[in-house]
C-alpha cells in the first residue's frame, strides 16, 4: 500500500514540475526588455562633391614670369642666329637654347623670315604664353583667353583672380568694362634688348630678302627703303641707308643710335665699290654678308 502513496506522490510532483517557469535575467542597464538579436544597420556615409583645386593666382603669376623670361631669351638666341646665318632655326641645340625645368617651350612655326614659340608650365594647364617675330604668319594667339601681342612681346594668358568678399552695400558695384583685370602685363619687345651690333645685322639681312622681292616685281633693286616697310619693321634705334643701287647690284649702310661712329655695311653683286665701315673701315668679301665695326 505504501509503494501506491510513493508512485502516486511522484507524480504529482513531476506534474508541478511541467508548470514551472523559470523567468529569464533582467536585461543589462536594469531594463525589462529583452535585447534584440540582430544589431542595428550601420548608416552608409554621404557622398560629399568635391570642387576641383583653385589655381592659385599668385603661383600662375610667378610661372609666367619665369615663362617670359624664357621666350625673351629664346628671341635673343633667334635673332643672333639670323644674323650670323640667315635664316631662323628650330633647333634648340643650334640656339644654345635650353628651357629651365618645368617650362615646356615649343615652335609652333618657323621659316627663312620668322618664326613663333608657345611656352607653358604644368603647373598651370590650360594657360600658355606666346611670342612670335617676322610677317609670314598671322600672330599666334594664347590657347585660354585667345591674346595676342607685337613682334618679339611675350604675351600670356590672364591668372585667375583671386576671389574677394563682396563688397558692402553702399558701395556701387562696377560695371564689368570697369573692373580690374588680372593676368600678366604685356612687356616690351624683347627685339630691343638685343644687342645693337646684332640689331643691325638683322636688318641687314632683311634688306637682302626686301631688295630680291622688289627685283623680282620690277626689274631693278630699289634705293629707298620705304617700298620695305610692309615687309620688315626696323629695329628701334637702327637707320638703313642704301648707298647705291640700279639693276644689277646694291650696296647699305646700317647705323645704330647708341653706337655713334660705327656702322655695318653690305653689298650685293656688282658694286662699283665695295662700301666699308665708318670706324674700321672693314668691307665684306662675300655678297650678301653684312659685317660691322666692333
């Protein structure tokens, strides 16, 4: 009878068992709420447009200048070369010529009466600088702002200006013709800084093309120089003087303003007497071959 009580008392209690709910821990931080079992989205991050860097106007500034200073020696080293050789060349070797590092120098065209350069630097894309010398082409123009200048004047583009804070209210605001313009000045001709011997040499060797253009249109050599003047424009400071002419030969004299007593001289075919310089008295052996007092 006992093990009946037993058997049945065991059964109830595994009955309570069943029924029994053990309660789950509190949460961290004394919250009744259960964690939840997948973590929170990571937000994407925003795509921020980024403007491209602003050149900085005063950097461009100092790159032109250095350019310019570059094409005003190369118009030195052309024009010493024409006037030993006559002729203009491309070739930086034969200038002794050679561009500082970062400057780009290239021809954009040359020929026997002229020539034009355009010089750029990395550090400053889509700007350039020019300079031409001679009449056979038309003058070249700066690759942004499409400038142009006067034979053997450097020329660049205009620096971006550097942006300012408006101005106030009460000051009228300009109209656009009356605003400040930024960029490099135009310089001087660069043809002036060349040596005067040098000057009247080239001048010389002008003539020479100048008198067989006029030959070749009327049959005789020209003896004043004014049928010359759309053709070649003089040095500043040299006067050609042709002291004599007919239709077979002719013979000049070249002086320069700052070189008082002295002169260079030329003659071309058969010249009843070959001219001499006014100081050393020197006469050229060749025809064509311009030669000056030192």
């Amino acid at each position: 009878m006992s093990r009946l009580v037993l058997a049945g008392t065991a059964l109830l209690l595994l009955g309570a068992c069943d029924k029994f709910n053990i309660p789950a821990p509190p949460a961290q931080g004394g919250s009744d709420t259960l964690a939840s079992a997948t973590p929170p989205a990571t937000p994407k991050p925003k795509l921020v447009s980024r403007r491209p860097a602003e050149v900085d106007p005063e950097m461009v500034a100092r790159r032109f200048d250095a350019i310019q200073r570059e094409l005003r020696r190369l118009v030195v080293a052309e024009e010493t070369y024409y006037a030993e050789n006559g002729i203009y060349t491309d070739d930086p070797t034969r200038l002794g010529f050679r561009p500082a590092t970062g400057n780009d120098v290239r021809f954009l065209w040359v020929t026997r009466t002229g020539w034009a350069a355009s010089a750029a630097h990395a550090d400053v894309p889509g700007r350039n600088c020019i300079v031409f010398v001679g009449r056979s082409h038309e003058p070249p123009k700066t690759m942004r702002d499409q400038r142009a200048g006067r034979e053997g004047a450097p020329v660049c583009d205009a620096p971006p200006r550097r942006r300012s804070p408006s101005p106030p209210a009460s000051t009228p605001s300009l109209a656009a013709e009356d605003r400040p313009r930024g960029g490099t000045a135009d310089t001087g001709s660069a043809l002036d800084a060349v040596d005067p011997g040098i000057q009247m040499r080239v001048d010389l060797r002008n003539l020479v093309r100048s008198q067989e253009s006029y030959y070749a249109n009327q049959g005789i050599y020209s003896r004043r120089t004014e049928p010359f003047a759309l053709q070649y424009l003089w040095h500043k400071g040299v006067t050609i003087s042709i002291l004599s002419a007919n239709d077979a030969a002719w013979s000049a004299r070249a002086t320069h303003v700052s070189r008082p007593g002295k002169s260079c001289v030329i003659w071309l075919g058969p010249v009843a007497q070959r001219p001499a310089t006014d100081a050393e008295k020197r006469s050229s052996e060749q025809p064509g071959i311009p030669v000056c007092d030192d």
